[in-house]
C-alpha cells in the first residue's frame, strides 16, 4: 500500500478511503466518456477541516488533487490527467443556515440542486439554477462549472446566485471570497466571480453561500410542435423580439422526440413533428393572462401544428419530463454520449443547425440535438459506442469541427459546460496569448502549488507565463482572507 493510500485510510478509515482497482473503477471519469483515467485514491470527507487535511498531505506528498460531486460534468472536470487524489465531496450534503428574508443560503457543496429548492419551499423560496441534471448534480459542481438550465434565459447561470465561498486553496490555506450581503466590497475585487467557474483549479469551495429566489405567483407552460426546427427557431426569435422574457424557452428536435418517447420520459410529445418548442412563463396572474395568448399566437404564426398548455402542476412536470430526462433517454440509441455545448447568437441558430447536420451526416454519426434556444445555447448530441475506436475518432473530429463552427458564427465554445480536457485545443480559437496570460496569472495566484486539478482549462503553452506576477492586490485579498 502507497503512503498515499495508508495516510488516507489511517484518517478516514477504509469506507471513506478508497484505494482498490475495482472501487476507484466508478470515478475514472465523468458524462464526458471520451477521457478516462482512473485516480490513484479516492477520499469521501465530510468537513471543511477533513478537506483541508487532505489538501495539506497532497501538498506533503506532491499528489495533485481533483475534486468531484456526482460526476455529471460533461466536460472531463473531474476526470484526471495524471496521478491525483480525487476528493469526492458528495457526503458534504448539509444544508448549513437558511435566512428566508435576507433571500440566501449556506450549503456545503455536496447538496443536490434540487434539495435545497425542497429545503427552502416551505418560506416560497427556491434556488434557481436549474441544470437538467438538477436532480443529482451538485451546488459544488454548479459553482465550479457555472452551470446554467433551462431557466437561465430568465434567470441567469450560477454566478449571478453565488454570493460567497469558504475555499480550500492548493496550499491547504482557507480563504474566504465574497460575503452573504454582497460578493465584493466598493471598488473590490470580485474574486467570488472569478472562482465560479473555474473547474476546480484555484481551489474548492467546502461551504457555498447562495443567492434565494421568491416563487413566481403564477406559472404558465406550453408546448408549440412544428414542422421543422427552423420553425421552431423563428418562433423564438419573435418571442424575444416582442419584447417578452420567458422563463425558458426549449427546442428538442425530431431524433429527440422520439428517443424520448421511446424512454420512461415519454411525456406525449407527438413523434411526427420535426421539432417541439417548450416555453414556461412566470410572474402575475394578470400579466400572463396577456403573455401567454400573445404567445400562443406567434406559434400559430409559425404554423405550429398543435399548441398545448399545462392545465395544473401534474401537466407542467408532464411536459418537463422529456426535456430533463432527453440526455438519459439517448442511452436506448448508444452506449456513449457525447453532449456537446456550443453558443451562438440567436440570428444564427437555424444557419448553424443546417451546418451541424451537415457534419453529422459528413462522419456518419448518431445525432439529435435539444438546446436552450433563447440563448443560443445548442447541446448536439452525438451517441456512440466507446468501445470502437474508429466510431470515437469520427466523433471527436465531428465535434471539433461543430466548436469551430459555432466560433465562426460569432458564438463560444462553452455556455455553461466548462472547458476541461474536452475543448482544451479549442480555447485558442477565442483567447490570444495574451489573454491565456492573464488567466494563467489568475490561476497561479490561487494555485501557486499546481496541484489543483491540472491539465484542465488552460492549454498546455511553450511560454512560462503562469510563473508570472498577479497584481499584488489579488494576493493581498486573499492572505487576508486566510483563517
């Protein structure tokens, strides 16, 4: 036994300290199958304190370290690229302190999102980020991913819910980013922004302080299905135009539809259309009386083919089912998925769709695609069979060139999936050197050490810019931070 693997089972016994081939087997990577490795140990702690003590022997013994919540990142975070410790942190599920009226919480990184929306149901609150994962994945993995969901039309992505952080920093320090009443000072740093989404590189976030959200007083869902989803497209463009801000606006296309009511997430979604375009719209009774016909009608402008509104809470979840449970559905198609998470202006959604099919059929690939269509935010999924190497190649290459693409048309490679080892050679195609510079400076003024999760985010570069100085002021922040 490694002295890695005797320290960790000496602290936290051998339940909370996995070190055998067949138990470290379920953490050789997360919903990014492509990339596979398994870590040299897994560590489950509880506490901030236990966190630390595993951060300061990885620092003793010069072991990187990954953290990990439920594993459904879809970019290769917490997947490693070497020797490292993965610390799960999905037994630190607690929710810490609730203040109902000042609309905020403090949870440790391990509660599940949906958990803490039940938590807090009974003061008319919930937590709105809402990952279509939101019934298994975790505030932690949110925070690090700055993950969006479907509501973030509305609503925004994590960073505009996250007010604080207590973080573990590589060196086994503590700092303490942000507060309950605001996440920086007048004329301060916001280093509580520059964490959220950081993929676990500068550190991890043992206890989260979120931003609450009053429930709307009424909600309105419908489903508009169309010919096409170039249909679909021009309807939610119109929406917006108008002048409306729906909660969200979704678009499953027809492959999706129909792997979906093939799946226990049949929601009804009728298999002839070429796409369905859901909307939900929330706020006064009286506002939505005006919206949602307004609505309605743009879809008939359209040429919807049918046109259905939730009649009570069992409709709406009925509607909802295929949409969150659509990536899971894709599992009766292929053993693999690979959910991709390009951005690109709404203007361009129905010129990019045409391409991106273009691609698929060009490699010979599964694919459907469901997305956030008020944003832009497309997810083409390419189901595939891990096991054969040619079928995986021809899919990286496909989904190269569907990233490029999204570049070329004005867009991001990443809205709300991060970048990890999946898009490391496309980070180039939106930075210059420059800019992979001052992130590399950022990174080393939380990472000094290198250990936290390396090979993520940042690619491999000739230059030695990440042994650049960060302005003092950032590292002032943070020593003054340290506990």
């Amino acid at each position: 036994m490694s002295e890695l693997a005797r320290a960790l089972t000496a602290e936290l016994g051998p339940q909370r300290a996995l070190t055998t081939p067949e138990a470290l087997l379920a953490y050789e990577c997360d919903g990014f199958t492509i990339h596979r490795r398994r870590p040299t140990a897994v560590a489950l702690p509880e506490t901030t304190e236990e966190v630390q003590w595993l951060v300061r022997l990885c620092n003793r013994l010069g072991v990187p370290f990954v953290a990990r919540g439920a594993g459904t990142c879809l970019s290769g975070g917490p997947t490693p690229t070497g020797d490292a410790l993965c610390i799960e942190t999905a037994r630190m599920k607690k929710v810490l302190h609730v203040e109902p009226e000042d609309l905020y919480a403090v949870v440790q990184p391990g509660v599940v999102n949906i958990r803490l929306s039940e938590h807090v149901a009974v003061h008319g609150l919930h937590y709105a980020p809402d990952p279509s994962s939101q019934s298994v994945c975790t505030i932690g993995g949110n925070l690090a991913e700055n993950s969006g969901g479907p509501h973030c039309f509305k609503y925004g992505m994590t960073t505009d819910h996250v007010l604080g952080a207590v973080v573990v920093l590589s060196d086994g320090g503590i700092a303490h980013l942000g507060h309950a009443a605001g996440p920086r000072e007048p004329h301060g740093l916001d280093l509580i922004g520059l964490f959220t989404g950081s993929e676990g590189t500068f550190g991890i976030a043992t206890e989260i302080t979120v931003r609450l959200s009053r429930n709307p007083g009424s909600v309105r869902t419908l489903l508009a299905s169309f010919t096409s989803v170039d249909a679909a497209c021009a309807a939610v463009g119109d929406i917006v135009a108008s002048g409306l801000t729906p909660a969200a606006m979704e678009i499953l296309d027809q492959a999706t539809i129909r792997a979906v009511e093939a799946s226990v997430y049949r929601a009804g979604y009728p298999q002839d259309a070429g796409a369905v375009l859901l909307v939900e719209l929330d706020g006064l009774d009286e506002a939505l009386d005006e919206e949602a016909p307004e609505v309605e009608a743009m879809f008939r402008r359209h040429g919807a083919l049918r046109v259905e509104q939730a009649k009570d809470a069992a409709e709406r979840k009925r509607l909802w089912k295929g949409r969150k449970g659509a990536f899971g559905a894709m599992g009766r198609l292929k053993p693999d998925l690979y959910v991709l998470d390009g951005v690109v202006p709404r203007t361009r959604l129905v010129e990019t769709l045409r391409e991106i099919t273009a691609i698929g059929e060009r490699y010979g690939i599964t694919m459907s695609n469901v997305f956030h269509a008020g944003d832009g935010n497309l997810h083409p999924n390419i189901s595939f069979d891990g096991r054969d190497a040619e079928e995986r190649h021809r899919v990286e290459e496909a989904g190269r060139e569907i990233l490029e693409l999204c570049v070329r048309m004005g867009g991001s490679i990443t809205g709300e999936h991060g970048i990890g080892t999946e898009k490391l050679d496309h980070v180039p195609l939106m930075f210059s050197e420059d800019d992979l510079d001052v992130m590399a400076r950022a990174r080393r003024a939380f990472d000094p050490t290198g250990l936290a999760n390396p090979g993520k985010v940042l690619p491999a570069r000739s230059s030695c810019a990440e042994t650049s100085k960060w302005p003092h002021m950032v590292a002032r922040v943070l020593a003054e931070s340290d506990s």
